[in-house]
C-alpha cells in the first residue's frame, strides 16, 4: 500500500466506522468486560483520539531519528519495532544510516482472518526527536525528565521527549496505539498526546529472599514495568531467611547464606549486572535493599559476631537477634559491604530497610546492657536504633549515595538526615503520611498496594482508588510524596507464579502513579484494563485474569 | 557400580546415617518447612520405610516386565524411566526384548554438587508384574482396580498390580520414592506399600468456556493429576459465555459460539482425542460436561431455536433463558448431539450439568405456559425440569452411557434413574449428602474444593480437612459416596495460572480422596508436602509457593 496525503477526511470516517463494527465482532458475549481498542495505559496526562484511522506496513514502516541520537535510543526503536509489529516481525532488523527500515519476513500463516479494510491511509514513519544529549551511558534517575509529546496525523507521526527516557515512555505509548486488525495488518488512529508522570518514584518491589526468583522472572518483571511506565525495581534482594546476593568482599554471606545449593539459589555479579543493563534500558532503576539491623539472620550464617546473641537470664540461648550495634566490627564489615555494593549498583538511591526492629534480643544481652549505660541511652532501644541507623546512614553518606527506609526509624524516633525517603508500608497511612512529610521528609507509600495478599475477584480497583495524596497537608507536604511501590513479597509467590500474581494487578498501581489525580474510577478504566492485560499476554507475559470472564484475541503460550 | 549382595545391613545404616547427615543441608534455614526426602503423595495406605539405602544407576537400571505385557504398560515404564532420571536422562529409550534398558548419555555438566556417599548397594531393577490381561485398547474406568503393592529391599525391588492401571499407580510411587542426591545419583530407601484409593472417583475439574485453556494446559493439568494418582478430568466444555467445542454434527455452534477469532479458541476434534488419549495413558477417564438446560447462552448463537425467548408482557424482549424444554427440535438436536459425543468421548459417564436453572424466563414465557397447561404442570416448574432432564437422560441411556448430574436436579424434586451420580457442591454439603444417598444415590463431593476461590495463606490445609463421608448417615449410605472432585472454575483462571493456582493445592484434596481415613493432619503432612510440591516443579509444572517461605532443589525454570 502506497502512501496517500490527499484521500477526504470523510472516507477515513467511513472506515472508522466500519472498523468499528469489525471490532464489534472482538467483543467477548454476554457477560465479558468489552475491551478497548488501541488505548494507552497508563492514561495520558492529555490524550486526544481522532476518528481517523491510518494502516502501518511492517515491512515499510521507518523510525526516524530526527533529533539527538544514542545507543540506548536506537535500542529502545529497535525493541519497539518488534513489539509492534510483533505478530510480522521475525527478521532482525538493520541498521540504515539515520533512518532504521527493517524487514521482517512475511509470514506464511495460512490462518484465515476476520476482513479487514485495506483500502485506508498508510501511516509511513514516526519521527522521533531527543531534545537534550543522549548519553548512552546515562542512568535512568529520580530526577530524569519522563515527558513526551506524540502526535499522529494523516501522513506523519511525531515524538517528541525532552530526554531519552522520556522518548522511551512515548515509545511505550506510540506501541500502544498501535492495533493488529488482521495477522501482519496493524492500525493506528490519529491521536495528540501531551503527557508527564504526576510521580516521579513509580516502584515495584520484588522479595528474592523468602523464595528465589529466576533471573528469567525478574527480566519479565522488568518488561511488564516498562509495559506500565514504572520506573524503580525495589530489590528486596535478602532478608531473615537466605542471602542470594553473591558478595565479593564477603563471599561466606552468599555460600553460607543462600539457599542450597547455593549454586543455584544465588545472583551473581553478572547476574545483577544484567539486571540493571536490562532496567537502564528500559529507563528503570534498580534501587537494592539490604535490610538491617532486623530481618538479616541469613547474614548471620556467613558473618560471625554480626549479630546480637539472644541471651535467656544473660546466657547466650543459641538464637540471634538483629545486627549487633554495639561492636566495631559491626561497622568496619557495614563500610566494606556499601563500598561494594556502592560499586555493583548504579543507582542513587539505597534501601536501608529499618524494618519491624525487634528489641527483645538487645534487652537480653548484657553486653549490649553495659554499652548502652555507658554511652547513656539506659533502657531506650530506640535510642540504640538511632545510633546504629545514625552510623549506617554515615557510612552511606561518605559514599555520596541517597537513602530510602521504611517507616518504622521515623515512628522509632530515630533522626536521619533531611534528604532521607520514607517509605510508608503500615496501616493508617494517611496518618503516617501527614507526620513523615510534617517532618519535611519525602515520602513514598506502599500501604494499600501489598499485591500478595490476594483475595478472589477483581482486586485491582480497590488498588486503582488509593492515593498518595490523599492525607491532610499542605500542599507543600502533599509535594512531598514522591511517589509509591507495589510489594510482592515472596512468602507465597516464586518464579511459578510471580508474573501472573503481580500483572496486570500492578497496572492499576501503575496508572494510579502515573496518571492524573482525577484518573480514579476503576469502572472507567475497566474496558481499557482488559486490553492492558491482553497486551502483556500478547507480547509473551502471564498476566492473569481480572473479570470473571473474556478472552484475549492472542491467548498466553509460552512456546510462542 | 556393581551390585552386591552380601554388604552387612549395619554399614546401610552407617550410610543412611551419613545420608541423614547430609540431608540436614538441604533443610532451609530459620522458618521454612522441613521437607521430606523420598516419601511418597499421597500417603499410600500401608507404608513402611526402612533405613536401608541403595543406589540406583541410571545408565544400568532395568524395568523388567515379569507379568502380562502390553503398549500401555511399555509407555508408562519409559514414561517413568524419564521422570525418574530426569537429570541424567536424555536419550530416547529403546526396546530389548522384554527387558527394557536405556542409555542416557552422561551429563557433562561442571556444577559441584554436596558430596554424596558412593559406598551404599545398586538396585539394579524393578520387577513390573500386570496379574490380569493388559489391554491396549482399553479405558480406565470407575470400577478399574488401581490397588498395587511395591517392594524395595537389598537386591530387589517388585511391582504387582491386578490391572495395569494399579501398576501405574505403583509406578508413580516408585518414582516418588527414588530421590535425587547429586546430579544423575539418586537413592531409595527400603520400602513396603500396599495400596489402594479409598474413593474411586478422584476428579479434577477444569472451565474451558469462562476463559479458553490451551491444550498445553489441559495435558500439564492431567500430568499433575497423574503425579497425584487423580483419575476423573472433568471437562467442563462449555458454558454460557462461549462454546469452544468444535461439534460435527452442528458446526455452528462452535463457528458461532466460540470466543472470536473461533481458530483460536476451540478444542477441534483431534485436540479432544489427543487430550482422551494424554489422560487414557496416565489412567484418567475424560467426563465432559455439556450442561443445560441452564448455563447455554452461548449454544444459542449457534442453533436456533434451542433456547427459551424470554418476554416481557408475553412478548420476547431481545434475552434468552435456558433451552427451549417444550419443543420437539429440542430434543432431535440432542440426539444428534449425543449421538456425536457418545462416538467422540470414551468414558462410560457423562455429566449432564443441571445446576442453577433460573426458572424466571420460562415463567416469563406464554408458549411455555401453554405447553405446561395443556400437560398438566401447572405452574410447578421443577416438573418442567423433570420433564427435560428426563427426556435428556432417556436419549443419553439409550446409548448405553451413564451420567452424572449437579445436586438442583435432585434439589429440585426431579426423579432420575438410581444409577444417577449427583454432584454435591453447594454450602451445607453434610445434610445434602445425607439427603442424597439416603435416595440411594451415589454422590460425589466438590463443595469444599472449590480451588478457584483464592485466599491468602496456606489454605490447603482446609482442603485437607475436608471429608465426603463426614455426615449422618448408615454405612451403606457412606459406601454410596464414591469419591469428589477439586473445581477450577474460569472466572480468575487461564492458561496463564490455572496450574499454579490448582497446583499443588489440589495435592490436599488428591490425598484425602485417596489415602485413609486417619490421614487427616495437614501438620503431619505438610512436609511431605512441600516434597511434591518440589517434585511437581523438578517434573516441569510451575507449582505455586503453599508455605510462607523456602526453596526447591530444582526451582521452576520453563525453559529447561
């Protein structure tokens, strides 16, 4: 099909219409949830459709970099071209010059599909324009600009993104809009888009301790957040019960504390490289936690004297509590540790954990008893928190790194420095909002988007209603929140069932993060959510069912 | 390693010792549960395991067939040879006379493994012995005997069932007992079972209309079912929402009955008997469901006329009810159908369906009421019901085939033959099963087993502390009650989580509904629990987390 400029903007009416009643036919009966058609989510800040339909040729169709040009962006088009074009697209694709044309084989099927009008406008090229540098070596960031502009039009289509990243997210949008209507026919309506994040920190946390998780199941995750526009991987990579994170410095962490055999149960350096390289280009961050002083009995089995010993009538009992802070090793151990992991990772930012402290242990032990007489803090644990917190987040500090912690060392009263994320994970939110931002933190909430806890039906609405700001504040607090993360915590999810527990579920996160504030009715967003779910299905994840019943035109095979 | 006979029983245990020893490091740390080593699921109903340890080879050992012989028999020894050496195995099997060898090639794999003892005796062969004719043409069947008894002792190991469907329950045990302590190295312990299921109908239940299930799913379904000596897959075909039946007879109700495009969304009849043939080789019998007159919306599309026009003031007001009870093209279709399914299906049973007949539509209709008026029904629309589900199980024992219905149609008052198999499954299960079989009819269980209903936690303890023969009731009443069925229903369900959502919670019920009685406590299973949960992931299937943390030796990973 040729191009053709000057066809009347009433024939392309037509043939909206009669793609309109073609995808009425795509409608599941009775009792399914109707899906859209070619609609983004998350939802655009402003997001126009027009009437008018345009096909796009696999074999023609041109990504041209007219702006600034990196690496990472001719991966991002290269990636997108076969997500697009996924169900024609099999070659691999050339470079050409500036102007990247693939040509994918045609593919032989001899499938029968519904008719489809070929008569319509041909959409021959989008036209893609980094305004700023793009640095190929570049890391995404807290601060990276996300906006973008998309406009399609009859003839021409045009991206426009201050930075990479934010081409990256208009890249996500472009395929989005973008429809299969017939195998290897795709269409795209005219559409006019102005759009930005309203949060800058879009988090998924996944739990890699309580069950290992293949590195297979993290790139997965990672596609289906590029999938949604999120942004940060929250790596709760250790925790009580093993220690997959193979150290360098401390290799006796990993060998002793992972799960066995540990050859098996272990990320190693490369393993986490791959990880990030696989995030950077995908404009996500990878944010690793390495909770302390609690949760870390797994540190314990690699690391003699880290912990405190628990002691019945002042006699060690054979079990260990939190991270001793009463003892020098504690923190020469803790400053060897960061400078590494201070190497292995790109981000800014560092979960310091500072979770669910127990204080029974310390109480039990008479020497941390006699420290903490002879520094003065009698019998107020929370002082001790503090101290070992203080000396962590120095440690951190001297590194130039950012820090993020859970509620629980502010609710302590422990000081930590003004730049510090709070993450609010506990119930009554709203309350613990107002305080952490009163006290001028920036603050991040997970509270109501605990995704393992399951229940039946169609649990995404009640995620798809909660927001970070609804709290009483100022609106210099309100501004203060930064953003939010869906946990997955593993007690009950591993690699057999962590994409489809977390996807298309984390969508309605996604959206809520992403989207504008008024963007909050789940029944609204419900025919666009089936799509949502049948497009991870169709690019190869398990994202699982959200309505009582339908169907996806491409259904999940993993042997696809 | 060479078998030898005369090493002293006292050095087994100095390496069973060892064993132990050994195994302790397999154990997770802190919380996770214990997992059991070698021990069978479901708990066969008398178990005895020694301490003697022998070691089998995967390059040497034998199944030899010392009984009857057939093709059923030769599938399932190479099927178990695989599943049991799975990480040596690789080469395809070959037949040696009526000795069956294998020779995997070896695995050149560099990974370290914990040491394991090379000192312990070789169990070269297992003695497979059918008693009773084995016939390849044959189908499992509710009165097939699936008793067997295993043997394991120094030097030899013995399988005798009366049937070979007994011998491959045998063989699934046997293959449950070996366990693997390095790579290709694997061990069993002396053994002694005799066993045999305490219900003979043990089903799983599956919704392939509320959401399309691919055929990958439905076989990884029935290996699961295999692995967990399950025998009855209930096809719940069609339903309301969609038809994805491709019927001969009438084409169109598939053609227009099926989720869009239809190529994608139907079972065809090669993929029926693929799914027949999968189950017939593991011994499960197929019973598909075709329910009406309810749940049919979706045959409408496909044949008019089939169903009721519902009116509102006696006129039709664009809905449709349950099928059409009063005309005679009813049942001439449902003979033809029938006619097909008796060909297609090889169980002996067919579920007839039955259950929630809103009788509003047929109230709403005049010719209806007419037609109830002139045969002196009155208003008793149960008698309507009778009258169909009569009409429909006459056509059905014409052709010589049993049938199983849902509990309404007894609820209901409708009179059905004695030979009639109601399924319970509403709330109040006790008093339904007294009512049930005090009419003497045999009854099966789902009420407790509803699996699609998710929540958080280890909720297969409740499963499995379901009993079907807990209610009033004499003992003959008790023997009426043949078995129960787990339901996964569609709503929530598809291929991207119907079998880590079924599995390995379904595990619980296929233990009560085969092992005795007193196996009752989740808490004395739940380690061996965790062991077949890992069993099922080492053989392929991604079995879902049930405890609140720990690992397998082998994790999930689709692409192995």
């Amino acid at each position: 099909m040729a191009f053709t400029e000057n066809v009347a903007a009433s024939r392309f009416n037509l043939v909206y219409l009669a793609l309109t009643v073609l995808l009425l036919q795509y409608v599941p009966h009775c009792a399914s949830i109707t899906q859209t058609v070619g609609q983004p989510w998350p939802l655009p800040q402003s997001y126009k459709s027009g009437t008018n339909v345009q096909s796009l040729d696999a074999d023609t169709f041109l990504f041209r970099v007219v702006g600034n040009d990196c690496d990472l962006l001719r991966e991002a088009i290269v990636r997108y071209y076969k997500i697009i074009f996924r169900t024609a697209a099999d070659a691999a694709p050339s470079h050409e010059d500036e102007v990247l044309r693939f040509q994918p084989k045609s593919d032989p099927t001899v499938l029968e599909w519904d008719q489809y009008n070929t008569d319509e406008s041909v959409l021959g090229s989008l036209d893609v324009k980094v305004e700023d540098k793009c640095v190929d070596i570049g890391y995404p960031s807290l601060d990276m600009d996300e906006s973008y502009a998309l406009t399609v039009t009859t003839g021409s289509a045009t991206l426009v993104g201050k930075s990479i990243w934010g081409v990256m997210r208009g890249l996500e949008t472009f395929s989005q809009l973008v429809y299969e209507v017939g195998l290897g026919a795709y269409q795209v309506n005219d559409t006019e888009i102005q759009d930005f994040p309203r949060f800058a920190h879009r988090g998924v946390l996944l739990d890699t301790s309580r069950h290992y998780l293949s590195l297979r199941s993290i790139l997965q995750n990672l596609d289906a957040m590029a999938y949604n526009k999120m942004n940060v991987f929250h790596w709760h990579i250790v925790d009580e019960i093993s220690f997959p994170y193979e150290s360098r410095t401390f290799p006796q962490l990993n060998i002793q504390g992972a799960y066995q055999p540990a050859y098996t149960h272990t990320y190693t350096q490369e393993n986490v490289r791959t990880v990030i390289e696989y995030a950077r280009l995908r404009g996500i961050r990878v944010v690793p936690e390495f909770d302390t002083p609690g949760h870390s009995l797994s540190w314990g089995k690699g690391q003699p004297d880290l912990l405190t010993k628990c002691c019945t009538k002042g006699v060690f009992n054979g079990h260990y509590g939190p991270v001793d802070p009463t003892v020098n090793s504690t923190y020469t151990f803790l400053t060897g540790l960061v400078d590494e992991l201070s190497k292995v990772f790109a981000d800014h930012y560092f979960h310091l954990g500072g979770d669910e402290v127990s204080f029974g242990c310390w109480e039990s032990n008479p020497n941390i008893t006699q420290f903490m007489n002879k520094t003065g803090m009698g019998r107020n644990y929370a002082k001790l928190e503090e101290y070992y917190m203080q000396r962590l987040v120095d440690i951190v500090a001297k590194k130039n790194m950012g820090y993020i912690i859970w509620q629980e060392v502010i609710d302590n009263g422990v000081k930590v420095r003004p730049d510090t994320v709070v993450e609010v994970w506990r119930s009554g939110q709203e309350a613990e909002l107002a305080k952490v931002t009163n006290l001028g933190y920036r603050a991040i909430l997970s509270s109501c988007w605990y995704l393992n806890y399951i229940s039946y039906g169609s649990d995404w609405m009640t995620y798809y209603k909660c927001d970070p700001q609804r709290f009483n504040g100022t609106s210099q607090q309100k501004e203060l929140v930064i953003g939010g993360e869906l946990c997955m915590w593993g007690e009950y999810v591993d690699s057999t069932n962590v994409i489809s527990r977390t996807w298309p579920r984390g969508s309605a996160v996604a959206e809520r993060l992403w989207s504008a504030e008024e963007v909050k009715f789940p029944e609204a967003a419900e025919a666009r959510m089936e799509e949502q779910r049948c497009r991870l299905i169709g690019r190869g994840l398990p994202a699982e069912p959200v309505s009582g019943a339908g169907h996806c035109r491409h259904e999940y095979d993993p042997d696809q």
